[in-house]
C-alpha cells in the first residue's frame, strides 16, 4: 500500500536510503536517518504544544537545516505549515499570523524575535530546552481548517504528555521507530491540508491557499515518467518556502532519495555564486524562475572557461518566459544537456499544471512563450469573457480541472465559489491568465488577463512589447509597465537591463526606432529607463514595484537637446509653455521643433497641457488647429495668437 501523506511517503524513502544523504546546508548535512530522526523529535515538542490533524503551525527559520527539519517535524503531527519567511516586514508576518490564527510557531533563534508575542508559542528547533509548556487554553486557541475534523486541545495535549512520559518515539523490535499517532489522536490522511501559502489578493489583502497532501503527491506521481526523478540526483532549496516552486524542490528530492542542497540567501542573490554552487555541488535539478535565470545565463556567458555541468535539467516556473534570453545558453551548452523544462503554474493548482521542452528552434519566435500541454492528470479549456470555449488560435482566459486542484481559500469561501466555480459536475479553478492553443495542441502563454493596459483606447498586453525590444542583441531583458501620470493620463514605460554590464551608446534610441518600425502607435513606450540590475521580489520574480529604485539611466524617444534661441518676442511665453510641457511629459528637455509625441505625448496628455496652459496662462487652446504635429514652437505661436 503506497503511503498517502507526505511524511509517510518521505519515511519509506528512509527505509530505502537511510544513509543517503537528505540535506546539505551551511549549518549541517545530514543522512535520511539523521533528519527523520531529528524531525521525529521535534514533532513530539509539537505535539506537547497541540500541533495535530486539523491546526496550522507556523514555520519561520533561516535557510538552514532546521527548515527542512521543522517542516517534516509538523508535517509528522499532522498539522499544516504556515511558511513565514523571516525576511518579510514585521507587518506582514503579523497580518499572515493573524489570517491563519497561527498560535504555535517553529523558529530558531536567529529568527525568533520576527514572531514573539503573547498570543503564541515558539518552539525552537535548535534549542530544545528553551520553550514554555502552553496552557490549555492557548492550546485550544489554535485555530483549525477542518474543525470538524479537530482533536480537542486540551485531550491532545494530555495525550501528548502521556506519550512523553513513555518516550514519544518509541522502538518496536526492529529497533525502527514507532509510527503510529500518539493515544488519543488520528492520523493525517491524504485529505488534510499540508501547507498554507498565502498569494498577492486583488484588494492588497495576501489569502492563504489550503493546500492537501493527496494533491502534493499526485504532483510527482504524474511527473514522474516526465523526469525520472532518483537518488542519483542533486536538487538546489533555491527559493523561499513562502513560493510554492519550494514545494516542487523540496518532495523532488526527498520523496526519491536525492540530495537537498539549501542555498543560501546571499548566494541565491548572486548569479556567479550560484554558478559557483551549483559547479562545487554537482546540481541535476535547477529550478528557475526565467528573470532569476537571466543573471545566470550573465554569469555563464562571461566565463571564458566551460567547467562541467552535472545538470540534466532546467525547470522554468513562476512567470513567462521569454525565449530569447535563452539564446546565449543554448549556443554554449545546447538544449539537451541540460534539459530546459518550461512549466506553467499557479499555487491553487499546486505548483505546475503544464510542461513543454524548450529547443533550440523556439528561438526563432521569441514572440512566443510556450508552456506546451497538461500533466496527464489536469485538463486545461481556454474560455472567453463570456465563458465560452474559444477556437484554437484565439486566446482566452486558462481554466484548470483535475486532481491537482487545491481545496481553496483559508477562511473565504465566497472568494472560494468565485475562484473554483463548478461547471457539470467538474470543479475548476479561474487563473486570470491567457493563453492560446495552436492546431497542434501547443499552449503559449500570453500573461495575466489583469496586466492588460489601455492607452489611447486600445487594450495592450505589455508582452507583446517586451517581446519586441528584447529581441535586440543589446538587451538582457526588457519590461514593460503602464503607469497612469494623473487623470486617466496612462503611459507605458520599458525599463532596460542591458546585455553588457554598460549600455551601448543609443541604446534606447535604437530601441525606440525598432518599437517603431514593428509596433503600432499605441504600444510604444513612452519612456525607456535603464536598468543598473534587475529587482527580484523573495520569490525571485521580477519586482516590478521596485523598478524605479534600480535606474541608471533614463532616456525618451528623441535626443532631448535643448532648444535653440526663440525670437524675442515670444520667448517668455516659449519658457513658461516648455515648463508646463516638460511638467506633465516629465521630461529633462523638450526640442522646440520636435513632435511632442516622440517624448511620451499621448491624446490625452496633449489635452492636460492645453488645460494647464489655459490655467496658468490664460489661453484658451485649441488643440484641432495645431495639426498633426504639435511641437513647442507650435503651441507658443497658438497661444500667442490667440492672447493677441
């Protein structure tokens, strides 16, 4: 019979390998034996605290060996993690503790003081000796996800103590662990949730995704003819446990018998570190997040040496891929050695939904980010607005069935019904991104249905203009954002990571020149803005809040030169319209003689300087008299004319 949760099917891969090794970490390395057992005992220390079937536990560490241990140790007490990175603001990890009612927490004491307050308990995972034993209580103040389905607290932690008193973790004639649940308390089945991760909510508020050990293990067990995932293995902890591309790392070593490799903070930072990493450590299996891949592509390329790779497989998830920056890896180490794995995936779909081997070939249309078809146990339709079915070739909004659906929101069940709706008797879940299918069954992923924009009246979807500037050689990565400058008054801006570690002299001109000669009007940047690197949230996506803090340079359309002498007469009222110009197009310097449209200028953002000119300066303009062109010179002339 094939264990049903994930802890039991991590124990049968101890029996298997006891002696491999599980873990390697700055702080420790450890066997299977070594960490089961360690997790054991942590788990009976949880236990004492009321951690079982039904509570959530949260789980704040470093990137150590304590992380992995913790997560198992709660796992084993049949309760859910509650990932709380430590690197987070202090508001937020308050906010996710309050959402989850969280009142027992495993941290080290490096990160202890993140979760101190009086309404919880910290059990240490490196010091054993330093916790309070809890009241009834607070014990029963832990909050449950299935109450239905909850052990009384105070029964529990009687129980606990009595399976203390006999040594938790007893030895049967073997000399192997006792499994079974402590007196009094069931054991998690395959229908319990294993984790709750919290994901970015429309309204600002973060909503926690209850996720169940059947949909985990499903996950491997239908991917596993894909990968052919073995002890044979070495698997990187790249990404914070707070992403659910954690999830994937951590079970696709453990559950196999592979080696976990937890990178550290400051190296996960750094592209030639981890290149360093993963050469010392010989990695199989890398999972990236295509803008965290980018830098090492960087890193690679600018190694006049080719060390030996022990990668068989590149795993893409988390955000679109855009081909073409993969092409400086493929003309050093083709596509077959690695493996490069573009996988499509949403947390409520627990992790990855489809898979799609990228080639050499898909360079030729970076267009397109192919995320190619389903796990063999999902089904994907492509609906419209409407909720219709759409035709191959005509995108439409991804809907998700099958076994790998997660249970829904923690504590939100209206969002729950929206999210999940049930259609003939099937539950699906509504992802919000697009895609289209081609007549061969390919999917290409098109981004986020909300990330479409409208300038000038028209809908723009930014990859389509990401996709066209980065198709020049002098750029590692273009992005592209809408931002509204006041009044409806919306832009696109693309900010710029070169290729090389300077920009190439017009740069952004030749940019400029190519969204001009491929792009209709509308879907032209208003604005490029280079980029000193690239900001990556903990998840290692990009972060594009943060775009602007990571500036070098800035630059529009045209040259900006500053404009020659005007005639005397109309010079004062040349310098207060080019104050208003500059003001609103934001720009450092605005050419007297040049289209106002080559810095940025939208319809409506003409028709704010024909407001403000007739504000400040007492000018009624009318912008149907200045022609196709509007330029400094013209609209001083109007102005003046139309003052005199």
């Amino acid at each position: 019979m094939r264990p049903d949760t994930l802890h039991r099917a991590f124990e049968a891969t101890v029996r298997r390998h006891p002696a491999l090794t599980a873990v390697t970490a700055p702080d420790a390395s450890l066997t299977y034996a070594e960490l089961d057992a360690h997790a054991e005992q942590l788990a009976a220390r949880l236990r004492a605290h009321g951690a079982g079937p039904g509570s959530l536990v949260g789980l704040c560490t470093g990137r150590d060996s304590h992380l992995v241990t913790s997560l198992l140790a709660i796992l084993k007490t049949g309760a859910a993690y509650v990932p709380l990175d430590p690197a987070y603001p202090a508001s937020r990890i308050e906010l996710l503790l309050e959402d989850t009612g969280v009142t027992v927490v495993v941290a080290t004491r490096q990160t202890a003081a993140v979760v101190e307050g009086a309404t919880r308990h910290t059990v240490l995972a490196d010091d054993p000796g330093n916790e309070a034993v809890p009241t009834d209580e607070t014990v029963r103040a832990n909050k449950t996800v299935r109450a239905d389905e909850a052990v009384p607290a105070d029964k529990a932690v009687r129980a606990d103590k009595a399976v203390r008193a006999d040594k938790a973790v007893r030895a049967d004639t073997t000399g192997e662990p006792a499994r079974t649940p402590p007196p009094g308390r069931r054991e998690a089945g395959p229908d319990d949730v294993a984790y709750v991760i919290h994901t970015s909510g429309s309204t600002g508020t973060p909503k926690g995704v209850l996720v169940e050990h059947r949909q985990v293990l499903r996950l491997f067990e239908t991917s596993q003819d894909l990968f052919r995932f073995g002890p044979q293995d070495v698997w990187t902890l790249f990404h914070s446990i707070s992403f659910d591309f954690s999830v994937w790392e951590l079970w696709g070593a453990l559950l196999y018998g592979g080696r976990l490799v937890v990178v550290p903070h400051d190296t996960a930072r750094s592209p030639e570190r981890m290149l360093d990493l993963l050469h010392a450590e010989q990695v199989t299996v890398l999972n990236q997040t295509p803008s965290a891949f980018r830098g090492l592509v960087t890193a690679d390329a600018a190694r006049a040496d080719r060390p030996r790779t022990a990668l068989r497989t590149v795993v893409f998830g988390g955000e679109r891929l855009d081909t073409a920056m993969l092409r400086p890896w493929m003309e050093r180490h083709g596509d077959s050695a690695p493996e490069l794995i573009n996988m499509y995936g949403i947390t409520e779909t627990t992790v990855h939904v489809t898979h799609r081997r990228i080639r050499t070939t898909d360079l030729a249309t970076p267009e397109v980010s192919p995320i190619g078809a389903p796990l063999a146990d999902l089904r994907i339709r492509l609906l419209d607005e409407s909720g219709a079915p759409v035709p191959d070739g005509t995108p439409g909004e991804i809907h998700v069935t099958g076994a790998g659906l997660a249970r829904g929101y923690l504590n939100r069940p209206e969002l729950t019904a929206e999210r999940f709706p049930s259609t003939d008797g099937e539950r699906w879940y509504r992802s919000g991104d697009r895609a289209v299918r081609t007549p061969d069954g390919d999917l290409h992923h098109l981004g986020r249905a909300d990330d479409q924009v409208k300038v000038r009246g028209y809908r723009i979807e930014p990859g389509e203009v990401e996709a066209c500037l980065a198709a020049d050689p002098g750029v590692a990565t273009a992005v592209v954002t809408a931002r509204d400058h006041g009044e409806g008054d919306v832009r696109l801006t693309a900010y710029i990571l070169p290729a090389a570690d300077r920009p190439e002299p017009g740069l952004t001109q030749r940019l400029d020149g190519l969204a001009r000669a491929t792009l209709p009007a509308h879907l032209r940047p208003s604005a490029y803005r280079t980029l000193a690197e690239l900001p990556l949230t903990p998840h290692g996506k990009t972060d594009r809040r943060r775009l602007d803090d990571f500036v070098s340079e800035t630059s529009v359309h045209a040259s900006p030169v500053h404009a020659g002498a005007a005639p005397a007469a109309e010079s004062g009222l040349l310098a207060a319209v080019d104050a208003i110009v500059r003001e609103i197009l934001e720009c450092p310097a605005i050419d007297a003689d040049t289209d106002l449209r080559a810095y940025g200028a939208t319809s409506l953002s003409l028709v704010r300087i024909a407001l403000r000119i007739r504000q400040d300066l007492g000018v009624d303009l009318a912008l149907t008299e200045l022609g196709e062109q509007v330029t400094l010179h013209q609209l001083t002339r109007c102005a003046g004319l139309v003052r005199s």
